[in-house]
C-alpha cells in the first residue's frame, strides 16, 4: 500500500509543489513557464473546449489502436500458419515500418483528406508493427509436447490454436498492446500536428500560434492523463486475462 | 461367438488344424497384439548429415502388457515413443497400433510427456477435464471421474488450484490424471518421473503401479532408470546407444502388488544386475 500508492503520490505532490513556489517566486516567467494553479485554473474554465477535443483524440487513438491490434495478430496468425505467406508479406511490412510514419503523414493527408481518417490510418500505421512482431512470436513458442497432446485428445486445427497456441502468445500480445496503445496516441497527435483542424494535437498548436501557455500545458496534462488512462485499461484487462501468468501471480 | 469360434469349442475336430490361426486370434484369452513394429527406422535430417535415430526396432508389444523401455539418455527412446503415439512418422518398416497402420497421431491413447504439460491458464480440474472436453465426452460422468482420480492422487483440495501453485510431483500427478480420465487402452509415458527427486519418485511409482493394477491396460513406460522400469513392468526392452535398437527384451517375474521394499530382494537385484551388464557391455556405464 505504501509502496504502491503513498510513495509515489507524496513524490508527485512534492514536485508539484516546488514547481508552483519556483513560479509564484517570480524565477520563471508565466509565460514560458505557468505554474500548476495557473493551470489547472485554464483546466477547469476551457473544460468544455478541452472535451471537445479530447473527444476527437481519443476517437483516433482508439480506431488506430484497435485496427492495429485486429490487422496485427491476424496478420501474425497468417504469417504463422501459411508459410508461404512470410517471404511474401514479411519484407513490405519491414518496410513500410522503415518509413517515418511522420514523414508519410503529409502523403496520407492528401490521399484520404482531412478528416479523422488520415489521423487513425497514422495511429494505425505506428501502432500495429510492435502487436504484429510479438504475436508471431508468442505464436511461435509454443513446445511441441502441448500440441502433441492435442493431437492425442483429436483437437487439431482451431481447437489447437484456441486452447493452446493464442493462450501462449497472449502474455506477447499483450506486451504488443501496451506499446501500441502509447504509439497509437503519439500517431493521433501528430497527425493532428500535420493538418487538423479538431483534436487535442490541433489544439496544441493553436495555443502554440497564440502563445497562450496556459492552454498549451492544459492541452498537455488532458493528453498525458488520457494516454495514461488507455495505458491503464489495457494493463487493466491484461490482468484479467493474464491472472494466470508468471507476470501476475500474487507475490 | 463366430461359427468358427463355435467350431473350434465343440464339433468337427478335423475344422480345427487347418484354421487355427483364425481361431487363436478369436479365442478371449488369447494374447493379442496391441502394437507390432517390424524393421522400424528413423533418420533425422540435419544441416550437414542424417543420423539415425532408431536402426531396425522389431518388436511387438501385446495387450494388457506393462512394458518398460530402458536405454541412456539419446538413444531415441522418446522418439519410438512418439513414433508409436503417431506424432511423427518412420522413415522405414511397419508400425502398427491395435492391427491399423499409424499415419497419423494415435487418439486412442493417454499420454503422459517428460514436462506435465499442464495449461497454466487452466485448474487442475479443467487441465484434466481438457480430455473430456476435446473428446466431446459426457461431462458430467468426466466431471466425476475426473474428481475420483484427482482424490486418488492426493490433490484433493487442490481442484480448484493453477499448477503453478503445485510442486513437480503434483503437477506430475495431475498430468496422469489426465491421460487416465478417457480409460484408453493404451497408455504412454515418456519419462514422466525424470525431473522429480528420488523420494517423490518412489511414491509415484507406487501410486502408478495401483492405478494401472485398478483398471489393467497397455503400458509403455519410458525410463532410463533401471529399477523403475523392473519394479513397474511386465517386460523391459533394453535399447542401445544411438543408433537406437532393442537388444534385450526381459520378462519380469515378480507378483504384483510390489512394494517398494522388492527392490532389496535378490529376485529384484539379479534383473537390475542383468540389465547393468547389458549397460556395460553396449558401454553405456564404463569402469
């Protein structure tokens, strides 16, 4: 208890604290840097705005992640199971993750226009190789002697797969999910960076263009608390699933 | 009763010469063979080379029969094993489990592997209900039995438990359980007591021996300890070093219940020694 939430909590307070006396003392300028009561004050009067634009974000990050984890262990699935299909397939992934997804992100934009489309395709784009690589490999640790047995009790095919090899690789795949759903939100706000009217990245660069601090650092903790609340569900329903496993065992 | 059968009981002793063989086969007593393997071999391809992993296995294994395959660490015991259970394939010769060819993997079978293999995202009570269930079998009457056998060895109050949360000899246990739930006809174990302690493994011998004594059945029993495979079996096969081959084929004498204590009667030791001497001999264990 004291470990898990006091300690970190008095650690927060405390930074919080010395950051409003460093700026109350006059040492940083309010406009470069406001401090948390100046902030939190902008939180609560442009709430509306905020949700509005939070709305948006969220939206992106959560299409580009879940299509992501859906194309990303389907496509693992595939890959593992038709070999043919890796030689093939394998290399056009390995490429299009070399690309900058950032730099792509103008091309995009012209291709599918402006609206939440382009923004979830970039999410989706950053987000699904990490689901993708360690879903192939949860799939592929699978020992002989558990699909042997299989083959003794007749269960082969789907019964194979659903009751011993994705039970394996959904430790991996979820370790994939984390990543993604933190890539997935970098995606969306960058996105919005490149050509957006909406969203809590446009918003960003609005109170950027502006030089309204205040709502730059808004628009900054309602991003950081919303990545973290994802973060948090996924890692949420990673211990539902993953109650069983090495990684979760009550100590 | 066939007409033949019928014959061969009662009328017509000039029928009986000339078809006996078919007669034999028919007649309830009579030894039948659960598996025949003639001119088995197996060859792994690797990068550079092929060895061979089994050179020539003929041997024939009958129903009912508790049969031990003793012989060093890869010789290829676990490969006949798993050659017999249909995982994989000869390269050569006939093998055939319960008078059909195997092409395939064997379900009429319960196996028990080297590491339990039991799921860790499943109890212990689902990891041997698993058999029922991929057999699509009656639930509740696999719910009981599997209850029964679960009591049986000892884990009781350990139905609802995660294997993690069991020793090696429990897990050991509950894998047997599993490979018992369907009552197959033929049982298979590849080393299943290798990774437990000497003390644990003593119990498990004995609890198998019961088991198997309750509800008697075709056994293959892979070890390479010597006197586990003479205090369980009916007949040990002594195999070689690779390439693998079966140069002894020994019958144990020794009544059954056997307690632990068998292992110091002279009967016990003269086996032990005789398959020692087969060890040194191939040698397996040098002075």
């Amino acid at each position: 208890m004291i470990m898990r939430w006091i300690l970190p909590a008095l650690s927060f307070a405390l930074a919080v604290a010395i950051w409003e006396m460093t700026s109350r003392a006059g040492l940083v300028a309010q406009y470069i840097l406001p401090s948390p009561s100046v902030i939190a004050k902008e939180l609560y009067v442009q709430r509306d705005l905020l949700l509005a634009h939070t709305y948006v974000t969220a939206l992106e990050i959560l299409l580009g992640f879940a299509l992501a984890v859906f194309l990303g262990v389907g496509l693992a699935v595939l890959l593992v199971y038709v070999p043919v299909f890796e030689p093939i397939i394998y290399p056009w992934l390995v490429v299009s993750q070399v690309i900058p997804k950032v730099a792509i992100a103008p091309l995009l934009l012209m291709w599918l226009g402006f609206g939440l489309l382009p923004k979830v395709m970039i999410a989706f784009l950053v987000a699904f190789f990490p689901v993708l690589i360690d879903t192939m490999i949860g799939l592929r640790s699978v020992e002989r002697e558990p699909i042997y047995l299989m083959q003794s009790m007749g269960a082969k095919g789907f019964r194979s797969f659903w009751h011993v090899r994705l039970p394996t690789a959904l430790p991996h795949i979820f370790g994939g999910m984390k990543v993604a759903i933190t890539l997935a939100a970098v995606g969306a706000i960058v996105a919005e960076f490149v050509g957006s009217n909406t969203g809590l990245g446009y918003l960003l660069l609005f109170a950027n263009g502006s030089v309204n601090a205040p709502l730059l650092f808004a628009a900054l903790v309602v991003i950081s608390v919303l990545a973290l609340l994802l973060y948090w569900a996924v890692s949420a329903s990673e211990r539902v699933f993953l109650g069983w496993h090495i990684s979760h065992r009550s100590r | 009763m066939s007409n033949v059968a019928r014959a061969f009981e009662g009328e017509g002793p000039d029928v009986v010469p000339s078809r006996r063989t078919d007669t034999m086969e028919r007649k309830p007593n009579a030894v039948q063979p659960a598996i025949e393997i003639h001119g088995l071999k197996k060859r792994f391809d690797l990068k550079n080379e092929t060895v061979t992993a089994l050179n020539d296995i003929n041997v024939t294994i009958n129903k009912g029969e508790f049969v031990s395959i003793v012989g060093p660490s890869g010789c290829g015991k676990s490969t006949l094993l798993f050659l017999m259970a249909g995982f994989t394939q000869p390269s050569e010769g006939i093998l055939k489990v319960n008078g059909k060819p195997v092409t395939g993997p064997v379900t009429d079978l319960g196996i028990v592997f080297q590491r339990d293999v039991l799921f860790d995202w499943k109890t212990v009570l689902s990891n041997v209900m698993i058999q029922a269930e991929m057999r699509k079998l009656p639930r509740e009457a696999a719910l009981e039995k599997a209850r029964y056998l679960i009591a049986r060895v000892g884990l009781k109050n350990f139905e609802n438990a995660y294997p993690w949360q069991l020793s090696g000899g429990m897990r050991q246990r509950v894998s047997i359980c599993r490979a018992l739930l369907h009552d197959a006809p033929l049982l298979m174990m590849d080393e299943p007591f290798g990774a437990l302690d000497a003390l644990t493994r003593d119990q498990m011998i004995i609890d198998l021996q019961r088991m198997w004594m309750e509800n008697p059945r075709t056994a293959i029993f892979i070890t390479h300890d010597i006197a586990e495979a003479i205090f369980l079996s009916d007949r040990v096969l002594v195999m070689s070093p690779r390439p693998g081959a079966i140069v002894e084929d020994i019958r144990v004498d020794l009544p059954r219940p056997r307690e632990i204590e068998i292992r110091d009667e002279p009967a016990f030791i003269d086996y032990q020694r005789r398959i020692r001497k087969i060890f040194k001999s191939l040698e397996v264990i040098h002075s």
